[in-house]
C-alpha cells in the first residue's frame, strides 16, 4: 500500500533509539524533548488511525504541563474530548516502543485488531501549549514531526497553535458534536464561559472592587496568555493581577500549582497582600490551587478538596432550592483530606466515590451520577452533568409557571453547566466558577477555608529494587502484597488518634508512595515514617526514605 512506503520513508527521518521503552499514561507521553522525536511522528500515525476507527476528529496536544522546561510530552484526545481508550493507550506505548525495522509490522497490527477501514477519511486536530514568550525550544520541531505522521497515512490536519490542554478538549468536543457544545474556537470558548459567569455574578449583591480582585500565578506558561487574552470578556466583573505571566522566568520553575502545593508556600515573584485570594496554574493550565496568607503572615492552601467541598455545596444548595430530585456524588481518591470526606458524608449528606488515581478514574466514576464532581487534591477537576440532569434543569428554567425562588435556582444551575468545561479538568474554567461561588455567597476566601480544617498529613516515597510487589485494593487503600505490609499498616494506625495511612506503587519508577494522616503534624509524620520502614522491611526496600 502507498501509505506504508510513506511511512517507512518518513519514519527514517524520525528514528527511534535503540533500546528506548517509555509508557503512555494518563498524561500521554511525558520525558526529556530529546527523546520524543519518533514518539511524536507515531502518534500522529496513531491520531489518524484512531480517526479513522471512530470517524471523527481527533486532537494531539503537544504538552509537558508542570514538567520542567527541558521535557516535553504528547497526549490524544478522543472525539468526545476525553482522553483515550485503555486499549489504545497500549496502542501508543506498542507503537512508540517498536524498533525502527518493526513499526510497519506493529502499524499493522493496530489496523488488523481494530478493522480499520484505510480508506476512511481521517482528520487531527493539533494543538500548542508552549508560550511564544517562554517556550519549550523543542515544541516546534517535535510538532512537525507529529504532522508528518498525519500525513503519513494520508490524514488531515488542522494546526491551531497555542492554547492550553482543557481548551484543546473543549474544542475537540465542539468539533464532533457539530457545534452542540459550543463553537470550536478559543474565541467561542471564552464568549461560552465569560457569558456564564456574568450571569451568575448578576446574582451577587453589592460586590466590591476588593471583593472583585484576584490575584493569579501564571506559571510562565500558556494559561497566563490565555486568561489575558479573555479579560475583556469578563467586563470588570473580575479585576485579574497577573504574575509569573511569561515575560521573564522559566515555566513552572518555583511557580505553578505543582510547586504551591508541594512547598505549601506562595510562588516566586508574586505580591500577596494578607487575606487575600491568590490562585496558581500549572504549566498547562489544567491544575489550581488556591491559598492566602492571614494577618500574622501564615501560608494557607485551599487545595483540590476544597475545591471539591465548595462547588459540591453550592449545587447542592441550588439542587434543593429548585426541587430537582438528582442525585450528586464527590469522587476522590486515596488522597482526599480525611477531613473533607467526614464533612461531605457527615455534613452535606453528599456521597462519596474513591476511586484509584489518575483523572480517567475520577472522570470514569462521575460520569455515574446525576452530577459529578471530582477533584484530585492536586487541583486537577471538573464537574459533570449527565444528559438527563441537563435537560430536568433546562425545561425547570424555561417552565413559565416555574416560582421565582425555583426559577432563580434553575437558571443559576444552568449557568453552572456553561461555566464549565466538563471535558477535562481546566484551570481557567474552574477559577471562574470558584469566583463566581464566593461572590453570590458573599464568603471571603478565609470562610472558605474554615468549612472544615485539614487533618495534619505527610507524603514519603520508599524505593524499592521492584515496585511490582507491592499490589493493592479497596481504591488503593488498602495493600493486598507482600504478606504482613498491611497488618502492619494497620497496627501502626492504631497508635494514633484520628489516623489512616496507605501505600501504593508509582506508576513510573520503583517507589512506594506512602501516604499518613493524623490528628496532630507530629503525629502524622511518625506514622508516616514508621509505615515507610514496614515497607522498606516487607517490599525489598533499596535506599533511604525520602520526602515525596
């Protein structure tokens, strides 16, 4: 066939190193740029395939999101602008990992199981997240060769250039749904969600200048040049001061929601005045994470619990304000805040999901519900609303003998929806909706805060010469391999008040990642501690623990 000598010819411009393996994860292709050439060119080959499989559009992202400036990554986006397929996901490592004489071969084998027809028209979508300003150098010539591998197999392609990852999925949905969703343009995206926004902050009363004020952490990557772009869309309602927007500093380098979280400290080069909301991106700007400090100066981190807590109250609140029987469930994971989990269940009378960890999970398990909202702690989260809850809130809205109390809820409701991008976990989306909440409660972001307080915790990593002993359940919470680790565990938790602790293999390297919490700082880190020389003893620990 014509294509495969044009694959062959293309792929030798675009060969792979001998003896390289990498993994497609929930985050694609993530690792040094200079090993990510033939990655790239296979994945546009694989793009177009999964084009052709599904008849639709589908969108490669070129991103490494918090990563350091040096690496760089790629991931698909599916027509619904989901992530990828498990199936296909062990497609892209079989093709990237393929030696250079064995790709037609493993090509083949793709197009074999899935019964592709070749003939089907295909067409991929491509998208940027490196900043003009601040770039990964590697970005232009690795998109190039995702190109080639589209037109390799003869699919079309359409570069939109810089946005960031939820603005690729948010548009790849339009794109398939013929405009359903909304229009397929960073410009249509802005309109969609600013438009929402206004709307419900029209339910706020006597907002201040102060009240109105957020101050925003960049992370010298694209979502800083995006939500400078869509300012003059949200019409003063919300007054942004910008830093770390790109113009000097390197991505992400102590800046971004990764490093706020981890350090549980303000970034670099931002002004924060006590008591008021600061927020930062990651790289991409599928990551947020909020935090101030108080009047003596204290650092406080309002994470993706949080997060969670507060988006999950206010629908309920308007779910009972409207009369609308949906049933709305929190999905988190093993690392959820104790202390978030007892309010939701105790308090709200909110269910609960655990899931294991990964976004595709999280997202997998909301999409159960009437309404779901999933938020890792990290700050990476969406809400979703099932077809049918979408249209019991749309017909209330529109129903003329609907009373004003259940009206003002339903329309509230409905401007929820279109605040939010319920493709993936984004930034800009989920701030506006953050700030639209506090406004019409009239809550300060130290009243957020105070909904519940953390239970003092710590993360260590433990390596090991084979993270593969150690196997788990229960959503990762509890070990089930080796012998004796969670008897262990248990024993340890025992010793302390308001305790849990669990462990879990890392995805990507021989580490065990433990995970304690307590009732005091003191108390957490001993267990942590204690948990981690279990595994160290029971799992074949290597070297010395270390902080996560």
């Amino acid at each position: 066939m014509a294509e495969f000598q044009e694959v062959s010819k293309q792929s030798g411009l675009h060969p792979k190193p001998a003896g390289l393996v990498l993994q497609y994860g929930t985050a694609g292709f993530r690792t040094n740029a200079k090993d990510l050439d033939h990655v790239m060119f296979r994945m546009g080959l694989l793009a177009t395939l999964r084009s052709k499989k599904t008849k639709a559009t589908i969108g490669v992202m070129v991103t490494a999101s918090h990563n350091p400036e040096e690496d760089n990554g790629v991931k698909l986006v599916d027509p619904m602008g989901e992530m990828v397929t498990p199936t296909w996901e062990g497609y892209a490592t079989q093709l990237a990992n393929a030696e250079q004489e064995d790709l037609l071969t493993a090509l083949k084998d793709v197009i074999e199981k899935e019964d592709i027809n070749m003939s089907q028209e295909a067409n991929v979508h491509f998208y940027q997240t490196f900043s003009i300003i601040n770039s990964r150098h590697s970005s232009a010539s690795l998109s190039q060769a995702v190109l080639d591998g589209v037109s390799a197999l003869g699919g079309k392609s359409k570069d939109y250039g810089l946005v960031t990852t939820p603005q690729l999925h948010y548009m790849v949905c339009c794109q398939n749904t013929q405009g359903k969703y909304g229009e397929a343009t960073v410009e249509g995206y802005y309109k969609k969600l600013c438009q929402a926004f206004i709307q419900l902050t029209k339910n706020a009363s006597n907002c201040t200048d102060d009240q109105k004020h957020l101050t925003v952490d960049g992370a010298n990557g694209i979502g800083a040049l995006k939500v400078r772009e869509m300012e003059s869309h949200l019409k003063k309602e919300l007054h942004i001061s910008l830093f770390n927007d790109g113009s000097k500093g390197k991505l992400n380098h102590q800046c971004g929601a990764d490093f706020v979280k981890v350090q549980q400290k303000a970034p670099t080069g931002i002004e924060m005045n006590p008591g008021e909301r600061c927020c930062s991106y990651d790289g991409d700007a599928d990551r947020i994470i909020y935090y101030y400090s108080d009047s003596k100066g204290q650092f406080h981190l309002l994470d993706g619990d949080k997060i969670a807590t507060l988006i999950s109250t206010f629908l309920k609140e308007l779910l009972t304000q409207a009369g609308l029987d949906l049933q709305i469930a929190v999905v988190q994971t093993a690392y959820a805040n104790g202390s978030s989990t007892r309010y939701l269940e105790d308090t709200m009378k909110v269910i609960v999901r655990c899931t294991k960890t990964g976004v595709k999970h999280l997202h997998h398990a909301a999409q159960e519900f009437d309404i779901g909202v999933y938020f890792e702690a990290n700050g990476h989260g969406t809400v979703l609303f099932s077809k049918a809850a979408q249209e019991k809130i749309q017909q209330l809205a529109e129903n003329t003998g609907t009373d004003d109390e259940r009206k003002r809820a339903a329309l509230l409701l409905q401007n929820t929806v279109n605040v939010i991008n319920q493709t993936v976990g984004d930034a800009i989306s989920d701030m506006l909706l953050i700030e639209a909440i506090l406004a019409i409660k009239s809550m300060t972001v130290q009243q957020w805060d105070a909904i519940y307080s953390d239970l003092p915790n710590r993360q260590l990593k433990v390596k090991v010469s084979d993270r593969r002993v150690i196997d788990t359940t229960d959503a990762e919470r509890r070990a089930v391999s080796p012998d004796g680790l969670q008897e262990a565990i248990d024993g340890l938790v025992k010793k302390y008040r308001q305790a849990r602790s669990f462990v879990r293999p890392s995805g990507t390297e021989d580490v065990v990642r433990v995970y304690a919490e307590a009732e005091t700082q003191e108390s957490a880190d001993d267990l942590a501690h204690e948990v981690s020389l279990a595994v160290y003893r029971l799992a074949g620990g290597r070297h010395k623990v270390t902080q996560n």
